[in-house]
C-alpha cells in the first residue's frame, strides 16, 4: 500500500517499466499508442491511492485530492475500468482498454496482468467474500475470477476461465469453465 511519497514514486516506476513506457514520452507525439493512455490511467490511480492515504487536511491537500479524483473518475470512464485503489500491488501492467471491474476488496499482488473484459468480484450475496491473488499472476481476456479463494504466486488465467476456488499450488495454469488446473509453468510470468 503507498503510505509515504517514496512508496508512491516506487509504485510508480514499478508499474511504467511493466508497461515498458519510455520515460518523458509525452502522449501527443503518437495519440495512437493505447500504452500510453493506460500509464496517464495508472499513474492517476497511483496519485488518488497516494493521496487518499496519507493523512493530511491543509486546504491544499484537499484541494489537490479533488483533482486527482477527478482525473483519475475521467480517465476511469474513458478506458472503461472500474478499478479501486488500494487493490493492487506495485507492478501492475494493463493491456487493453475495456470493462476491467474490480470489487474494492481485492487484495492482488506484485506484478499482476490484465486483460480486457476481466471481473473480480464478491461471492452473491456477500460484501466480504472476495478473492485473494499472489504475485506475478495473468490474468487473460474475460476470465471472471469470484467469492472467498485464493490464486497463488505465479499462476496464469486463461481466458474465458470462470474461477471459483482457491488454486493454492504455485505457477498454475487454470482454465475452463468452472477452472481447472490443466498444467504448470516453468518461467516468470513478470518478464516482459
């Protein structure tokens, strides 16, 4: 969780070398590069998470909360991600634009990867019962991931996959629909 102003910029350079932004590339240059719109959207996230964590109420603050809050519901909008702060760890590298809906509760760890139409979500009925995900996890295109389980270190999703249950054995991959383990890995999925 970013918690001071090194955590942010930690958190920050984590998630551009996912993307494998170039530093000082403005957005102008190529309006076409969608990697590009994904890091204004990351780093906006990144900036509500900071200063919504951080315990502060000078009027300035405030006033540049609101800023970053609005930023960050624009860019939400635009790109069609319905994704909280606070879920995910440093290093998280989005794809595509799309519905990416993400329940508030998520805990998901270092170096995860998204696809379009992806959905982490409650167990019906529940507020709480959420999934936990690892480090270094891929998650592919529409893959719908639900209720109180948990998805180890570096496991890949396939699309489509519908989970839910825990998936506890370490570089997984799990596919189908309900998923199920259906080989391993033998690399770093993190890798670019």
């Amino acid at each position: 969780m970013i918690n001071s102003k090194a955590s942010y910029l930690e958190y920050l350079e984590k998630d551009r070398l996912r993307l494998g932004i170039k530093k000082h590339k403005p957005l102008f240059l190529n309006p076409f590069e969608i990697d590009l719109e994904i890091w204004e959207f990351q780093k906006a996230l990144r900036k509500c998470e900071y200063f919504y964590n951080i315990d502060n109420n000078s009027i300035m603050w405030r006033i540049k909360k609101f800023f970053a809050a609005r930023n960050f519901k624009r860019l939400s909008c635009k790109l069609g991600f319905t994704i909280p702060t606070n879920c995910f760890g440093p290093g998280l590298r989005i794809l595509h634009r799309g519905t990416i809906v993400i329940n508030g509760q998520c805990e998901i760890g270092e170096n995860c990867t998204l696809n379009a139409c992806v959905n982490i979500g409650t167990q019906a009925g529940y507020i709480d019962k959420v999934p936990k995900i690892g480090n270094n996890v891929y998650i592919g295109p529409g893959a719908k991931l639900f209720g109180d389980i948990y998805i180890a270190d570096g496991c890949a999703i396939g699309a489509n996959a519908v989970v839910n249950k825990s998936f506890t054995e370490p570089n997984s991959v799990i596919v189908g629909i309900p998923a199920v383990k259906k080989g391993s890995l033998d690399r770093d999925l993190h890798i670019n």
